[in-house]
C-alpha cells in the first residue's frame, strides 16, 4: 500500500509534441551534476526544500528493448512479485487471456505489445510508476513518448540473441533523453545464452560502460539462480514462481569467477567515479556501501548501467532487478527539468520537483476512451488538484480540472491531486499533445518537446460501404490524435483519403482497429514508398510576380537563394529573413514564408514533399498600391520552385537496417536474396544458434521480402528492419518516377 497517492500514479503511453518555440532547443533535460554548472540559467522562485519526503522513494521508469527480448513478460512477474496482480498470464498463454499490460484485443491475439501501457506498484516502501513500451520497429513512437517524460529505464536484452538491431534504436532514444538506465539480459535460460558476449556487445556496438553486477549460476536448462558481486552472495529463487528468495554462501566453483567479476565492476567504477578512484589508488577496498553509492552516482550520471542477469519466463533474477531500481535509479528531484521562460525571451528556467512551488506539467497524451476524452499529465512542479482551474499555456486558455484519475493498463481510480513528479489523467479538457499547463496566467512556460519521426511508408483508404464515411473520419481523427507519426491526407487529384506510417504492421493496425472499434470495413490500395525531394548545391533566385487586372493589380518581389542543409542536421527546411531595410515591408514577410512552405509540400520532380533545404531571403520589392501578403506568396511559391529545378535537384527514398537470424545453411541464401534486392551486406556473425546478416536495403525493394525469405529458408528465418536514412535514388530511378509523375498529371502528350 502507498502511503499517499502522489508518491504512487502511475504513467501511461506517453505522446508528445510540444510548443513550436520549444522544438529549438535541442536537450530537453540535464542531470544534476551539468544543472549545478550552468551558472547563467535561471532559477525559479520559491522554496526547493522537501516538502514532501515520500517523494525520494518514487521511481518512474519504463522497460524497454527490441521485440520478442521479454518486456512484457518482466512486467508480469514485476506485477506477479509486487503484489499487485494474483497470478501470472503469460502473452502466448494457453489461458487466453494474455499479459496483463497487453489489454487490447489486437495485442493479446497477436502476442504483440502495440502501445505503451503503465500501471504503478510498490517495493520495498518505494512506489514505482511503470511502463511497458511496444519492441517493433512500427511502434517506436511509443518508447519516444514514453522517455521524454520519465526519469530511468531498464534496457532488456535476450542474453542468446545479445544486442539487436532495435536494440540500438532504444539506446538512442535513451540518449537523447538522457535517462539513466539498468540493463537486464534476460532469456538466460535459452540455448546460447550467454551474457559476457551480450556485454561485450553493449560496449562495443552501443558504447555503453556496463558492467555485471551479477554472474549466473548455470545457463541455458541449468540456470539455477544469480551469485551477487557487490555483496558476494549467491540468489536463488525457489517456491513456486520463484516467490522465495534464498541467500546463501558462493558455489566453490564460483568464487574465483564472482571475485574477477567484482573486480571488474570496481574497474569500471574507477574510470567514472572519483570516490571509488581514489580508494582504488589508496589500494583499498571498497565496502560493500561505498560501491553500492558509485554505482547509482555513475548510473544517475549517465556514465555507467549495472547489469543484471535472470530469466522473467522461467521466475528468476526479477526480484533483485527491482532491488536495483531502488538503489541505483533517480527519483523524480534527482532529474533536472527545464522550461522556456516565455517572458523572457525563452530563458532556460529549472524545475523543481517540489508541491509547494507553482504548478507545471505537459499533457503528453491524448485518449478518446470508453469513458471520455482523457489527457494525460506529467506534473513537473507544485500540484494539480480536481475542482482548480489551470491554464493552458499554447492556447491561452483557463480550463478546469473535473476530474483527475491514475491509471493501471485499461483501469482507472479517481483521485484529488497529483503532486510534483508524478503522472495523472484529466477528463475532459480539450488541448493538444505536448501543451503546457501552469497554475497562474502570468506563468508563461513552455516545456521541450519529444522527437517525431516521419513516415516512411503510405496507402491509399476507403471506407468498403459509403454509408460508412462519417465513422472512418471519426476513426482517422480518432487516432490521430492519439499517434503523432500517423499523417492522414486527401489527394485531390485522385480523391483519395492516404494515411503514411512508420511501416506495414503499423498501418495494418489501424484498418484493423477501424473494423474492431468503428464497424468500419475498409479497402486499401498497395502500399507505397514516402519519397522526398531535395537539392544539391547552391541557387539564387530573383523573382517578380505581377499581375494587372483593372483596378489594384499584384506585385512581389522575392530576391534570395537556396541550398542544401548541413548532413546530419535534423531540421527538414530552414527559413532565413537575411533582408536590411524596408523594401519588403515586415507585415509581407509570413506571407512569404507561407508561399515557401506551400511550395514544399509538394515538389516539382515527384509531387512528394521537399526536405533538407534552407531557403535565405535577402532582399526584394513592394508596391505601394499593388503589393499585398497574396502578391507575395505567390512570388515566394513561384521563386522556389523556378530555382528548385536548377539546383541538381534529386529524389530521396527510405533505406532501411535489415537483420536477419537464420540457421547456419541458410547463410548462402539469405545474403543472395539481399544481393537480389540490391541491398548491402553490411555485417555477417555467426553463432551457436545460426546466423546474424545485418543489411542496408531500400524500403522499396523490401515489399514482399517476408514471403520470400520463408520460402527461401523453409520458414526458419525471421527479419526485423528499422528505418536508417533517406538516401538519393539511381539516376535511371529517379527518371522513371518523374516521368510517371509527369504522366499521372498529364503533362505529358499521349
């Protein structure tokens, strides 16, 4: 039981896009030890004492990692253990009810987390606010919405497969949020398990400094429990489900493996903490506290992940990963957060976990439940409390909270306040992901966003009866609000409602959902590729756009030049107003904007939008009778597309990161098929259980790859892929598209 409900809300699938003046600035959030050195940011008012002890005994966290690596089933025996549910459902359990996380139909049927889903739990006296996120590659929006507002996270790794491609995805997601992780190999019990070689893999492909905290006793069919290097001790899980916890002396064949392994995690310490340094240079030995202390200042720092060892399916290993969340992950006051001061001029201003102080939080979810419209809160400062009034900072609006609920999965308790570093729901209150809420008008902040990745695949949709219209675009509308990388558009050319994605399963998904929740059946066309258009080198322009027609006519004129954005900016187009004077009056200069950015929606080459482009303003022209913002929009849309066409202009497609684990004979056919597609082999391991070819192919070519890679292998291989880059396309390719967008257009004679 929690001794008050602020230490213990949980924290459901997050989303979230936030203020547009936020989205420059690239780091959302900083450690404490980087807060205490930036001496120019701004503090905020108030008090940041304790106002509430509970609060250093709260832990948000989310579990995360590739597909079919144990997430879901970690959380069941995280439940199991905890108490808060009575038995364990497995997610391919015969009892066909499935993991308690996984409470949509879809997932439970196809043994899939879709969406990220919470719920809350206590251990230890320490309440822990969880979340399970989805693996596929489809789904990754949900671990980005999910790590922007959390403060730590376990990594799981499959201690046979090691590291993976998702794998990677995850730890840069973890990176750019900067949330301190603990990493858990699981699966020991597999044939090939073997976690020195997913260390090993941890250091070299992701560059992360983990060390074992534990060794395993046994693997594979013989894994027996867990020896604990920094109290040396052996754990073994006994009972059923392994709900008896036995500590007892090191196996003799263990205490040299266990003392060399100790020795190694203070190694590792010693490179990144002082204290544990200087002893090591003193040539003492750290105590069993002293090394504890290190590794959640190192794991807090970002410097260092203590991994632990276990098997979540066969009930061993979990209860001392929630020892570790406990000692080694931050509470919400150890995380900094920021916020942009809109007062003043967007100054970075530190928030403070502290209910005493002004209220601040991020709606970073929106949900049309069964019960209502729900937004989901993060409170970052002070509290919000049913029946106050709060103000929507982007709108500009005062709503009231009636109603304030926490969440476990599907299920719901009212509550009357969620305190400062806790997470909550409100009913009813309409706003948008990633708006800001704050207690007072004159608290003016806007919080940081999340990063949403583009499309990379599309289809053309119709409801199957047209009776139907009205509930598909209540549908579409409907998600949309819930998953930002769901892009919904109508094509007036071909009259056509195309929804893009983040790949097939994705969109699959969502026509499922609109039969299952809408009773709407719907026909969809081939699925195609999200190209984009881009330019290589420099152009300047110098447009005119006149027009007489009796009376006020138009006139504009744009004077500037384009060119290609730096590689690896993460900007897709950059307007620069680079004018001195007045010849283009300011009150034209949005208006200008507007025809720049009407003109890349649709570029010339492919009707696809055009990206990586900086487009610089530097002088121009007015009117006085004649020039008005249409006069102007139009120059600019002209302009732009006129010295598009002379800057070697070139069409991008999407290039996915394809691993494929195959057994050993297959390897001659699995590369072949790879080579058929014009993909590049860019690594090849081999293992006990097969295996592993790692490729470069472009999403085009990848249409139908499953079906062939079965028949190819006698259905014993399987592939994940997760988008890379878009990257130009072959001249003859590029030729081709173009001329059959020229066609689909009729610009072409017949």
């Amino acid at each position: 039981t929690q001794s008050t409900w602020g230490t213990s809300l949980p924290m459901l699938r997050v989303a979230a896009f936030c203020a547009a003046s936020a989205t420059r600035h690239g780091v959302p959030r900083l450690r404490a030890a980087a807060a205490r050195s930036m001496a120019t940011e701004a503090e905020p008012a108030g008090s940041t004492a304790s106002a509430n002890d509970e609060l250093s005994r709260v832990r948000n966290i989310g579990i995360s990692a590739h597909i079919d690596s144990g997430k879901t089933t970690l959380t069941e025996r995280i439940l199991f253990y905890t108490n808060k549910i009575r038995e364990i459902n497995e997610v391919r359990g015969k009892s066909g009810k499935g993991a308690t996380m996984d409470s949509m139909d879809l997932e439970r049927e196809r043994g899939i987390t879709i969406q990220s889903a919470a719920t809350y739990t206590s251990w230890n006296n320490h309440t822990i606010n969880l979340i399970d996120t989805p693996g596929h590659i489809d789904f990754s929006i949900e671990v980005e919405r999910a790590l922007r507002v959390l403060d730590g996270a376990i990594l799981v790794v499959c201690g046979a497969s090691g590291v993976q491609s998702q794998t990677l995805t995850v730890d840069r997601q973890m990176r750019r949020y900067q949330v301190p992780r603990l990493t858990f190999i699981n699966k020991l019990d597999r044939a090939g398990a073997n976690p020195e070689r997913a260390v090993s893999q941890l250091r070299a492909k992701i560059r992360l400094n983990a060390a074992l905290i534990q060794i395993p006793i046994g693997l594979e069919d013989a894994l027996a429990g867990v020896v604990d290097v920094v109290e040396m001790r052996a754990i073994r899980f006994n009972g059923d489900f392994g709900t008896k916890v036995e500590y007892e002396p090191i196996p003799p064949t263990l205490v040299e493996k266990a003392e060399a392994t100790r020795a190694a995690l203070i190694e590792s310490l010693a490179d990144v903490d002082d204290g544990i340094a200087e002893l090591v240079l003193d040539d003492k030995k750290p105590t069993v506290a002293q090394i504890k202390a290190a590794i959640r200042r190192a794991t807090i720092s970002l410097k260092f992940s203590p991994v632990i060892l276990g098997s979540a399916f066969k009930n061993k290993g979990v209860q001392p990963l929630l020892d570790a969340v406990v000692d080694y992950l931050p509470n919400p006051r150890e995380v900094d957060n920021w916020a942009l001061n809109l007062l003043k001029g967007e100054e970075r201003t530190r928030l403070i976990a502290d209910p005493k102080l002004p209220f601040l939080g991020l709606a970073f979810k929106l949900e049309d439940s069964q019960h209502g419209l729900l937004t989901y809160m993060r409170v970052y400062q002070g509290a919000l409390r049913r029946g106050e009034f709060v103000y929507n900072v982007p709108r500009n609006e005062k709503v009231k909270v009636n109603r304030l609920v926490r969440m476990h999965a599907n299920s719901m308790e009212d509550i009357n306040i969620g305190s400062a570093g806790t997470i909550c729901a409100m009913f009813g209150v309409e706003c948008s992901s990633g708006d800001t809420f704050t207690g007072a008008k004159d608290q003016w902040f806007s919080m940081t966003s999340m990063h949403v990745p583009e499309p990379v695949i599309a289809l053309s949709i119709r409801p199957k009866s047209t009776g139907d219209s009205g509930k598909f675009s209540k549908g579409l509308g409907k998600f949309q609000r819930e998953d930002p990388t769901l892009r919904v558009a109508y094509d007036e050319k071909t009259k056509e409602t195309v929804v893009s994605g983040m790949g097939e399963l994705h969109l699959e998904i969502y026509v499922e959902r609109l039969k299952r929740e809408f009773g709407v059946e719907c026909v969809t066309g081939q699925p195609k590729v999200s190209f984009t258009e881009g330019l290589t080198r420099r152009v300047e322009f110098n447009h005119t756009h006149k027009k007489q027609s009796g009376g006020s006519g138009q006139y504009g004129r744009v004077i500037g030049y384009i060119e290609p954005l730096e590689d690896g900016s993460e900007e897709t187009f950059v307007f620069e107003d680079a004018t001195v004077g007045n010849n283009i009056p300011p009150q034209f200069k949005p208006a200008i904007e507007k025809g720049v950015r009407d003109a890349i929606e649709k570029g010339p080459l492919t009707g696809h939008p055009i990206t990586g482009m900086r487009f610089v303003l530097t002088d121009g022209l007015s009117h006085s009778v004649d020039s008005n913002e249409q006069a102007f929009r139009t120059a600019a849309r002209n302009a732009l597309q006129a010295a598009f066409l002379e800057a070697a202009p070139i069409i991008r497609e999407p290039v996915m990161k394809v691993e494929i684990d195959a057994p050993i004979e297959y390897q001659g056919a699995v590369i072949s098929q790879v080579n058929q597609r014009k993909g590049i082999v860019t690594n090849s391991e081999s293992s006990a259980e097969g295996v592993r070819v790692e490729a470069e192919v472009s999403l085009q070519r990848l249409f139908g790859y499953s079906t062939d890679l079965r028949s190819a292998t006698q259905g014993k291989a399987e592939y994940t892929m997760e988008y890379l880059r878009h990257s130009p396309v072959d001249q003859g390719t590029q030729k081709e598209l173009a001329e059959a967008y020229r066609k689909s257009r009729g610009s072409v004679a017949e």
